[in-house]
C-alpha cells in the first residue's frame, strides 16, 4: 500500500483509505439545466466525485447551479485558460484541472496557485497520449510510460516551486498496457493521489473491459485514490462499472452474485433466472454473497462460500446456506424464494 499524501477535495479525503467513484458530466456546457438534472442523476447513482468541462467565461455559471442542487465536489475542468481557473476557483469550484505547462508563463501559474491556496482547492494534473509535449516526444520517440510519468512529473515540479502540493495526478492512456505501466511509474515516482482510468475506453462493451483490467490490476496493486470508468454512453453506467469493479476486488460492499455458466445437466432456465436475480439485488447494500447453480450435483459444493444460494434440479432447485441447511422449491418459486432469504440476511 502506498504511503499517500492525503488532499482534500470538497468532503472527500483523497489517502487511499477509500476509493472515490467519479464521473463527468457530457451535457453540453451551455446546458445549465440539462447539466444540473445529470449531475443530481449521478450522486442518485453513487457517483462521488463529479467533473464538468468549462471551456469558456459562459460555462462558469455551471458551477454554482451544480454546486447548488448536489452535496458531491465538483471540479472543474479547464484548458489552456488560466483566466477559466481563477474564475472557477471564485464561483465555488472544489478542484481545478489543469496542466500548468499549458496556461503560459510561471506568473500565470502562480496566480492560478494562489487562488487555489486561497480557497484552499487542489489541482489535478492530468496528462495523456494525445497532449504530450514535443519535446518529450523528441526524447523517447513515442508517448511511453516513461514520457507520460516524466511529463507529469514536470507539471507538478511548476506547482511546487510555489510551495503548493495539494495535487492529484492522472495519466491517462487508451492502451491498457501503457496505462497500467505508467501508473506504477508514478506511483514509484511520487506520493501524490493518483487518479485512475482508460482514457477513450470505447463504447460500454469494450469501455468496460478495458476499465476492468487496467483499472482493477492497479488497485489490486495498492495504487489509486479515485477513479473514472471512460465510456461513450449515459454517466450513470460508468457509475455502475465502477462499483462493480470495487465490489469484486473487496473496496465496496454489496451483493456479490456467483452464477455457474450452465452445461448439459442444467434443466431450469438458469440464464433468465441469474438476470432477474442479479438485477433484483444490484442495489442492495448487503455485504453478502448469492448464488445462481445450474445442478445439485455440484452448486452446493461450488459456492459453499455463498451465504444463500439455489441449484436447479429438473424442473425444480434446493435452496442452500452457509449454515448447510437446504429446502427443495418449484422452478417458478425460485427468484421469489431466493429474495425472501435475502431479505432475512
């Protein structure tokens, strides 16, 4: 586990301590209402951490609508214009996202940092691929691991020549490899929290995949303090991901479901049933486990760590606990059934 410098954003203590879930909001930036109905759908979703682009003096007035309707920080997300900045940090923003290196001369950066330690606010760093300069492409021929974490690196060394090191730090990458590679350079490098994701991950298919694997190795390696699943879809579903993915590593609590891919001894509809339990308990604040077994001959066995769960029989299925006491039901009984022992737990 790394040794974090805690930074405080809005209520939330980014130490490692616990994962934040955050998402950005992709309502057009003149949308002050479509931005604010989204932003509530997200907290309402358990997003806890929400980021909104602000790429002009108009889209500043998004920060006290949003700031008004939900209790989550919000940050702004700025480029190029260190003007955006100091007018975000004074309409009630909770952190800024910036590159220094991108916002003009060392006077621009103090006055950035100077209104953020005013406000006491911290600034994200956040580099990728796409915006890295030519100068360290010149170096190592290619946005590298090594590129990446030096470029951030640099960024940071602006803002603590001002004394200030309320940072976080993202690398973003739509390679998996290079992401999860470039994290861990950093991770050595500095003790800054980390901000995780696959940048451009696709659509929810492979957006979610390649979350999941770059994502989930890194916090499975002790790296990362908030993270963002990237996908070209509805917020609310990179919301949903991401506690997926915190749940099956052990960093959220919440049903875990466990269900056998069915074979040619399974005689009830186990595909139909698995969804309509899944679905029943996705939002259950119980730290449990259920499972979805296609036979008695090895359900019980395989899930004996399962605090409930059903094995289908032909046309029928036994309900098991961890106690080891079972029952035999109809197939028609078997989501109600199952739920109702649920609920008892």
């Amino acid at each position: 586990m790394r040794n974090v410098k805690p930074v405080r954003v809005g209520d939330c203590v980014l130490d490692g301590k616990h994962i934040y879930i955050q998402s950005m909001l992709n309502v057009r930036s003149d949308d002050i209402e479509g931005s604010v109905r989204q932003a509530v759908g997200l907290e309402a979703a358990g997003c806890e951490i929400i980021r909104a682009a602000i790429p002009n003096m108009e889209a500043v007035r998004l920060i006290p609508a949003i700031k008004e309707a939900v209790k989550i920080p919000l940050v702004a997300d700025i480029h190029f214009d260190y003007k955006l900045a100091l007018e975000a940090a004074a309409a009630g923003v909770d952190k800024i996202r910036i590159n220094p290196g991108n916002i003009g001369g060392m006077d621009r950066v103090k006055q950035v940092v100077e209104a953020c330690r005013a406000r006491s606010l911290p600034i994200r760093i956040g580099v990728n691929s796409g915006s890295l300069e030519k100068e360290l492409l010149a170096k190592y021929g290619s946005p590298t691991p090594e590129a990446l974490v030096e470029s951030a690196m640099n960024h940071a060394a602006m803002l603590e020549h001002f004394d200030f090191d309320d940072i976080v730090i993202s690398i973003k990458s739509s390679d998996v490899n290079k992401m999860i590679a470039s994290y861990r350079l950093a991770a050595e490098r500095c003790n800054y929290p980390l901000h995780l994701g696959v940048t451009e991950a696709g659509t929810e298919r492979m957006g979610l995949i390649k979350s999941a694997v770059g994502i989930g190795s890194l916090l499975c390696d002790g790296i990362g303090e908030t993270i963002r699943v990237s996908l070209t879809d509805d917020p609310v579903r990179e919301i949903e991901a991401a506690k997926d993915i915190l749940r099956c590593i052990g960093r959220r609590g919440g049903v875990r479901l466990v269900s056998c891919p069915t074979c040619g001894r399974t005689r009830i509809d186990l595909i139909g049933t698995a969804k309509k339990v899944e679905e029943a308990v996705k939002d259950l604040e119980k730290d449990i486990t259920v499972a979805v077994m296609g036979c008695i001959v090895n359900g019980p066995g395989e899930a004996r760590e399962a605090d409930v769960g059903i094995a289908g029989g032909d046309g029928c299925a036994i309900i098991f606990k961890k106690d080891g006491s079972q029952r035999k039901i109809r197939e028609e009984d078997i989501v109600p059934e199952l739920l109702a022992e649920v609920d008892k737990l």
